[in-house]
DNA sequence: GGTGATTGGTTACATATGAAACTAATTCAT
DNA sequence: ATGAATTAGTTTCATATGTAACCAATCACC
C-alpha cells in the first residue's frame, strides 16, 4: 500500500504539524502511566510492593517453580530488574528459592506461604482498578479492545518492520 | 451493575488466580514501554533528543508562545520535567525563552528557526512509528481503537474512582 | 501600600533504572 | 578431558526521575 489519503500527503506543501494529543504512542504513555502509578500507589501502600514485585508474584503464583530467567520472559522485565524484584521479596519473606538440581547457576523459585497468602490478598485489588479501568465498556467493546491490543502488540514487536 | 459473571466471582471458593497476560494494566504498560522505547531510541540517535524534548517541541511547534506551566499541562509532564527538558532545548538551541510583559516569573517559550527545523525532520519519523504500529488495523479499527482509549483515559483520569 | 498566601520555575537530594562488567556454572568442540 | 564460548544471575556505575525544598515575582486584601 504505497497510500493514498490528501490529509496525510507528507509532500503537501505547508509545514506539517502533528498533534501531540492525537498521536498514538504519546496516547498509550500518558494512559498506561496514569494506570501504572494509580496501582503501584495502591500496592505500595498496601504491602509494600512496586510494580515488578508484584509482577514476579503474579506469575509465581501461578506458574511455580520458575527461574529468574523465565520469570523475566513472562513479566516483560529484564534480568537486571527481576534480580532485584525477587531479592527484595525474599528478603521480604515473600518467597524462596531453591537451587536447581541439574543447574547450580540457576534457582527455582516459589511464592512462601506468606508470599502466596499476599498474592490472594492482591488478586482481588488488581481486579477492582481494572474493572474501573473498563467500567466504561460493554462487553463486546472489551473483547474489540483486546483484540485491537494484541495486535498492535504485535505490530509493536520488536524485530517487526521499523521497529 | 452488582455484575453477574460466575467466573469472576470474588468469593468462589478455589485461590483466585489471575493471568498477568491478560491483565490490561500489565499489556498497556509492556505495549506502551515498547513504542516509546523504540521511538525514544529513533529520536536519540537522529537528533539527541529524549521523549519530553521531543513532547515539548512537539507542542510548541504547534502552539508558540507558551509558558513552562502550560507545557506541562499539554504534555502530562510534570513541571520538573518540563523544566529540564527546555533547559537541555535551549542549551541546544531549539529553543529560545521570552520573559512574560506582565508576569515577570514566567517565560514564553518559542522554538528557534534549528527548532523549528528540527520539529519538522521528526514528524515525518514520528509518523512513519505511528503507521508502523498501526498498519495492522483498518481505518474502522483505529477509530474504534480512538475512542476506546479515550473512554479508557477518561476512567483513569485521577479524580475517578478508585483512582 | 504592606504583609501573608500563591504561583512560576529551578535546584537539591534521594531513589529508580539500564547498560555493561563481572562471577560462577555449564556446554560445546575438539 | 580441556579450554573457548555461553548462560544464570548479581554487582557496579552512570543517568534518569520524582519529591520536596527553595527563590522570586505576583496576588489578595486589609
């Protein structure tokens, strides 16, 4: 599709100009920090958490028994950050590790019983913002939104065209 | 709406698990942290500007003449960080600082004609991302998505809710 | 028209974050 | 087997970011 629309002609003749409120990345950050910090405030206030503690909790409480490395494939975080997420929460008492048997490098880690007992508690707060996050959709525009996300996540990826 | 969804129930009787991947505020933060790491990336190398240089020129190149506090109105930035990112464009020479005629605290803030030309070399950049993330969707779509996200944004708006 | 409260903007400080260097264990190729 | 290259995870260091303290000018109002 080499294009076609008389409004987006990059060649047209005035100066372009580019609205910042309508511009999609822009749109996503102020909205996806708005959210973020809402909860991080509540987290924290609530158990002393941030966002990638709570995040290695998440995935530890439902997938057990991970690596450090594994758990920053499934939470979008870098190794770097996820060190220092799940050593604040073992120090926290929230969870532990146990050195792999065939690899000594690496640790399999679990939600204590403390850990797991906080993760039940949080469940039900990270489920009430989002539900005030969709309060305003129906339920087929909440599906669309999921779709229209997974693909733009998609597009997004990195190794994908000008990305 | 008491809501009604048996899966949801908050007192079912199992833990209640919850998926991270299917979390909205977790996938609007990894999509929005990817597009903006990538274009932050694009700006950087291309012209040495960070994403609030890049927001504040983006304003100002469509509406001069504004102060520090109403950048940062128009941009969700704070305004410490506005403050660092016009000083670091006006040591660059994108921008130049005109003292208010009545308020003598305030600075009108305009870009300089390398501003101006800077502005210009970016849209097209700016552009060519927001195509890029968006090619996957329809015309229909990515208005469906618009307002989507501004309802979305509404609900986040601090002074909702929970919020 | 002078004094206390407000507001525009910057500075200082403490914390968060990411890149790169590093250690230790493992694998691969010979 | 043995040494080079790889991988898991941590530490270091430099930079980015947010909060609170801070000046200076303006406003409110008596």
């Amino acid at each position: 599709m080499s294009d076609s629309k008389p409004s987006d002609d990059p060649v047209a003749g005035g100066p372009e100009k580019l609205s910042l409120g309508d511009f999609l990345p822009y749109r996503l950050s102020v909205l996806s920090n708005t959210v973020s910090r809402a909860i991080a405030a509540d987290y924290d206030r609530a158990f002393g958490l941030n966002i990638w503690q709570w995040r290695c909790m998440a995935v530890l409480g439902e997938t057990p028994g991970l690596t450090a490395r594994e758990l920053a494939e499934r939470t979008a975080m870098d190794k770097v950050a996820v060190s220092r997420a799940i050593a604040a929460l073992e120090t926290a008492g929230h969870l532990r590790r146990e050195t792999d048997a065939r690899d000594a490098r690496a640790s399999r880690l679990f939600l204590t019983a403390d850990g797991l007992r906080t993760y039940q508690a949080i469940i039900p707060i990270a489920r009430r913002h989002e539900q005030a996050l969709l309060a305003p959709l129906t339920e087929h525009e909440r599906a669309q939104l999921s779709d229209l996300l997974t693909r733009l996540a998609h597009a997004a990826a990195p190794g994908e065209g000008l990305w």
